[in-house]
C-alpha cells in the first residue's frame, strides 16, 4: 500500500478479491471432503441402478458417455475460453475476462460487441445486448466514473503477465495481444493510448457502426476486436 489514495482506488477490487478467495476456499474444501465425495457416489450408484431397472429409461442411459465426452471437450477449451470469455456470463451486465482486467478494455469490449449485436434480430443477441438489458449496458458503458491510469496499467499488467504465463510466449494468440512487448509495456502503450476515458468519445461510437469503430484506430477498441472472434 502506497497511499491512502491507492487503497481508495483498489478498495472495492480488494473486496471483490477477498471474498471470491472465501468462496473458492469453501469449493476447494468440499472437493476434498470424503464424506460429500462418498455421498455423492452413493446417490450416483442409486440412480444408475434405478434406471437400468426401468425399461422406459434404460435406453437412455447412453446420456452418461455423452455428458462424459462433453465434458472432456470443455476441459480442453475451458483454459483459453477463461482467459478471453466470462468465466460465468451473467444474463446482465459485465464480467470481465481473465486476461484483460480494466475499466477501459470494459469499456472497449461493451462497445464493440454492443455494435455487432445490434444488427441480429433482438433474439438472437448476447443477452446483455437485448433490448431488455439496453438501460443497464448504457449507463454502464456511459458511467462518469473515475478512470485512474496508474491503477488500470497495473491491473492491465497483472492480467497480461498472467495470460502469457498460462499460454507462454510463443502462443500466437499471446504473441498478438503483447505486440511484442513484455506486459507492462503493452498495458501502459494500451491505456495511455485509448481515448475510451472520454465519456462522450463513447457516446459517439456507440451510435455510430462497426466501420467507424475500426477507422477509429484506438489501441483498446483495436485489442478488444482482435481477440473478439476467437472469444466467442
């Protein structure tokens, strides 16, 4: 803790932060817990054995292998899709992705997608990008809340390192995010080099189209389209 104005700053992270470590803890404990594993087991074996007696249901029972094989096909995405995607997307609002912690990539990412989505039928949409979610996403996306450089490059920093260290550097996907810069210098390039801090730069874009938020030629507009497809 540098200042009191630092703690300030990271208040309300440090909150987030202490109480996702309470809430890991208690899964991590259970995992570990041999009376909830044997628990668990013995319900799984009662149902099994009750729906191998049932003629209407034994047929079925084929669902297993195909909740087993998908669920070793998300144990392969799951790393990357952490890293790029909400872990946990929430039917409104905004979670960030794992690999780019900040308020101004939220702001980049809202926008771009808010852009995209709105030429598909409502339907169809991100659910945070519906119509019935559009007062939420906008006074999101148009909060007057403080930005405060210093404390975003280090959030930026912590979250790229984390990336490459997952992945390494010769992942081509980090290659791309870092430009060929360690991620510090990639996060202060990236938000000293937005103008996303302006409210009404947002406002601007946001009603405008996706040609437009590309000629804007914004370092995190641009970050946040690179890595939009691959995340989805």
């Amino acid at each position: 803790e540098r200042s009191f104005e630092n703690a300030r700053r990271a208040r309300d992270d440090l909150f987030s932060d202490q109480n996702n470590r309470k809430r890991y803890g208690g899964y991590v404990a259970a995992l570990f817990d041999p009376e909830i594993w044997t628990a668990i087991e013995a319900r799984e074996t009662k149902l099994r054995d009750a729906i191998s007696k049932d003629s209407k249901l034994k047929s079925r029972i084929g669902a297993y292998d195909r909740i087993k094989n998908a669920q070793a096909e998300l144990a392969k995405i799951a790393p990357r899709y952490d890293y790029l995607e909400q872990e946990r997307p929430s039917t409104v609002g905004y979670r960030g992705p794992r690999a780019f912690y900040g308020t101004l990539f939220k702001y980049a990412r809202l926008l771009t997608r808010a852009i995209d989505e709105r030429l598909k039928p409502n339907g169809e949409r991100i659910a945070a990008f519906r119509d019935s979610a559009k007062e939420s996403l906008e006074l999101e996306l148009f909060s007057t809340e403080p930005v405060y450089n210093d404390y975003e490059i280090l959030r930026l920093t912590d979250s790229l390192t984390d990336l490459a260290e997952k992945f390494g550097a010769d992942d081509p996907m980090v290659k791309r995010v870092l430009a060929g810069k360690s991620p510090k210098a990639r996060a202060a390039e990236l938000v000293n080099g937005t103008k996303l801090k302006d409210v009404e730069f947002r406002k601007n874009l946001y009603a405008k189209d996706t040609t437009t938020l590309q000629a804007a030629h914004d370092p995190m507009l641009d970050l946040a389209r690179m890595i939009d497809a691959p995340a989805r």
